[in-house]
C-alpha cells in the first residue's frame, strides 16, 4: 500500500510536468500570451516544486508524513480548480505555478522518503515500483488532457485534472505510521532530528506543543542544507552538470507539441508524442537498472555518455518534419533519457556519501528549481524571437551536450599523477581545506 502510495504521487507529480505541453498553445491563445509568457506557468510551477522539496521532508518530520502527504494532494488540486476562474495569464501562474507546485513539493519530497524507510531488503525493488508511477502517468495523460480540452475546454480540463490530484490525499491516507517509529527517534534520516510520532499529533489549542513543533521543523529543515558540501570540488563540478542539464530538462516534453501542431500534425498524433516518449523511457530505465558496474565504464560515465547522446539527439531534431521522424526522435530521446535519469542519485551518493547524501539532494534540488525557473522561459523567448521551435531543441542539445562534458572531467583529473597515490583520497565525505578533495570512488553506493 505504501508502494501503491508512492506510485499515486510520482504518477501525479511527473506525469503532469510531462503532459502541460498539452496545454501550451491554448493558454497562449486563450490569453493573448507570448511563447515565454506561456512557459513561464510549467517553469514556475517545477521551479517552487523543487525548491520547497526540503520543507516537504521537514514538515513529514515534524507532523507525519501521512497529513504531509494529504495537505499536498488538496493543495495540488486546488490550485487546478482556482486556476479553471483565470482571466489573465498571471493566475496560472499564482495556481498551477505556484500553489500547485507548493502542493507537489510537500507531497513528492515525503513520499520519496517514506517509501526509502519503509523498506531495507526490497528497497531497491519498492522505489523502482514507485518511480514507475512517472512514467506509466506520462504515457496516459497527454492523449486524455486533450480528449479532455476537446470535450470541456480548458476550463473543464483543469477542474477535472484537480479531481484527479486528489488521489493523492488517498495516496497519504495509504501510509501508515510505521509502528518501529512510535517510540523512537527516526534514525539515518536528514539532521537525525525527527520527532517521535507520539509527538506529532497536536492538540487544537496547546501551545506549547505548537512553539515545539515549529522549532523541530526549523531545526530539521536547517539540518538537511550542509551548505560546505559544495565546497567539495567534484561536487561542484558535478553539480554545474545539473545546473545545465536543468536547464535543458523539460524543454524538449515542453515544446514537442507545439512544434508538431506548427508541422500541422493532427492534435491526436501531436499529443501521443509525448506518450512514445514516456514509454520509451520506462523500458530504458528498466534496461539500464539490469546493467552491471564496472570499473572502466562506471555511472559517471554512464550519465555523461547518455547526456551526450541525448545532446546529439536534440541537436538533430529540427531534421525530423514529419510524424514518422518525429516518432523516431521521441523514441530517440526517451532512450537516451531514462538512461541517465537512473544514475543521477547515484552518482551523488558516491561523491558525498551517505552521511552528507541528504544535505547533498537537497543542495541539487536547490539548483535544479533555479535552473528550471530559467529554461523554459528562455526557450519561449528564443521561439518568440525566431518564431521557430528549432532553436528551442537547438539550446536542449547544446546544453545536455556540455552538461554531459562535465562529468568526465572527474574521470581526467582522477588519472592525474598527482591524484594516484596510495592514500586513501577518495573518501565520500572529505571537503576541500579540511583533508583532501573527492575524485570518483571505485565502488558504487547503492540508493
């Protein structure tokens, strides 16, 4: 049920950052609005996600991850259903953007985490199970959001997709308090500060136990950004690489379907590309989970070389003119994406270690919401300027090209002499100035 929880919520969360691209020229239309106008409703709406994700993890800490979870899930939807009375561009951006986003920051962030602590042998199993739920939902969603606009307009569509965001509250109503944390502290979890769950339930009116819930979730929230973690050269190499590759995310999901409509592609067809993405990309990542590590071809250099690829890909995309290529480039593209997509946490995990890996995500997902909030608008910009989605994928490729550059820059400076000696440099958690700097360590930490 716990799994089934997280596959509602990451079905509802990714799927959705998936399938707005639907929505992109109607609300230009409908609101006499400029292709950056437009996308800055998607960028804002990833961007608060991501960056309110720490709050999510400590607000669970601090009430459950169960009412967390549920708040999420209603915020979520309301901000659909607000955003159905919008006159003017800027209330998409204040409900779906913002609203939506706080609702799905709360919610994605927890049920990640529960689902990694509900389980220890089949870990690995009930994430892979829960993270399934983003790509089954983006395979779904496009083709129905425009059998929706077709049936009940805009309007309708966003009231009955709020509807559907609703099942996330019955997501958090699936996750039950684990009986283990009753009467202890949460162990291995961000700043091993959450309260016990006999603290979390509060009584209308006491606040003494409010002004101690407050406190735990400032402190938790503090605890989970190790702001010395960057100072780690290989962390900051590497996340320059994610600051890039963020950047370029979504774009190619944001604009393939206007770019398809403006080829007059038929509404159907254009919409069902974003599905061939989505299912290209399930089985990708399941084939690359099977893929064992060695030690000359490690995760590093499985991500940089999928980033590259998927670089070239985009680059390629302004060739494909017909719905036959275009099916070809989002097969393409959904290969080489969940390709990567699998190695990202992985990577990080073997540069900072487990002890930092939390304070770590939380930095990356700092850096992802602000490369988020700056892509898409700046495609739309470049498409207003030219009037042509080229240069759109154009900027895609280029900037998943250079982000999968970076990472083999670790695997250089590690075969320098000076960094191949017999000491042991390579320990997960060491920051510059205090013993040595991190290269890549040999073995792969397994998350």
């Amino acid at each position: 049920m716990v799994v089934l929880g997280g596959f509602i919520v990451n079905g509802c969360t990714g799927g959705m950052f998936r399938s707005l691209g639907v929505f992109f020229l109607t609300f230009s239309q409908e609101f006499d609005a400029s292709a950056a106008e437009t996308a800055w409703i998607t960028s804002i709406l990833m961007s608060v996600t991501f960056l309110l994700s720490p709050v999510g993890t400590a607000l669970a800490s601090t009430i459950g991850f169960r009412p967390t979870i549920m708040l999420g899930g209603v915020l979520t939807a309301a901000g659909y259903i607000v955003s159905r009375f919008a006159t003017h561009i800027i209330h998409l951006y204040l409900g779906i953007g913002c609203l939506s986003g706080l609702g799905y920051a709360i919610t994605f962030s927890s049920a990640s985490a529960i689902v990694g602590q509900y389980f220890t042998k089949r870990r690995a199993i009930a994430n892979s199970l829960a993270v399934v739920g983003v790509s089954v939902a983006s395979m779904a969603f496009p083709p129905l959001f425009q059998y929706l606009m077709d049936e009940f307009g805009w309007k309708g569509a966003l009231l009955i997709i709020g509807g559907i965001n609703l099942n996330m509250v019955v997501a958090g109503a699936l996750i039950r308090p684990l009986e283990a944390y009753r009467d202890r502290k949460v162990k291995n979890c961000p700043g091993d500060s959450r309260m016990n769950d006999s603290d979390t339930v509060l009584e209308p009116g006491t606040a003494k136990k409010c002004s101690a819930a407050a406190t735990n979730f400032l402190k938790t929230f503090w605890a989970q950004m190790d702001f010395k973690v960057i100072l780690i050269p290989s962390v900051a190499l590497f996340s320059a690489s994610c600051f890039m590759m963020n950047i370029c995310l979504f774009l190619p999901s944001l604009y393939i379907v206007p770019r398809a409509k403006q080829l007059q592609i038929e509404d159907y067809a254009a919409a069902s590309l974003l599905s061939v993405i989505s299912i290209a990309d399930m089985v990708s990542r399941l084939a690359v989970g099977a893929i064992p590590d060695y030690s000359r071809f490690n995760r590093f250099d499985q991500y940089g070389l999928s980033l590259c690829l998927l670089g070239i890909i985009n680059l390629l995309s302004p060739l494909a003119k017909t719905y036959p290529a275009l099916v070809a480039y989002a097969i393409a593209h959904g290969v080489f994406y969940g390709a990567f997509a699998p190695t990202l946490l992985t990577c990080v995990a073997e540069l900072v270690g487990p002890k930092r890996l939390p304070s770590a995500i939380g930095i990356i997902m700092s850096i992802t919401g602000v490369a988020l909030l700056a892509g898409p608008p700046f495609a739309g910009w470049l498409f207003d300027e030219t009037q042509s989605y080229d240069a759109t994928f154009l900027l895609a490729g280029a900037g998943f090209l250079l982000a999968g550059l970076l990472p083999f820059l670790l695997r250089l400076r590690k075969k320098r002499p000076a960094d191949t000696t017999q000491e042991s440099t390579d320990s997960p958690q060491t920051v510059k100035g205090e013993h040595e700097t991190l290269l890549v360590p040999e073995r792969e930490t397994t998350v």
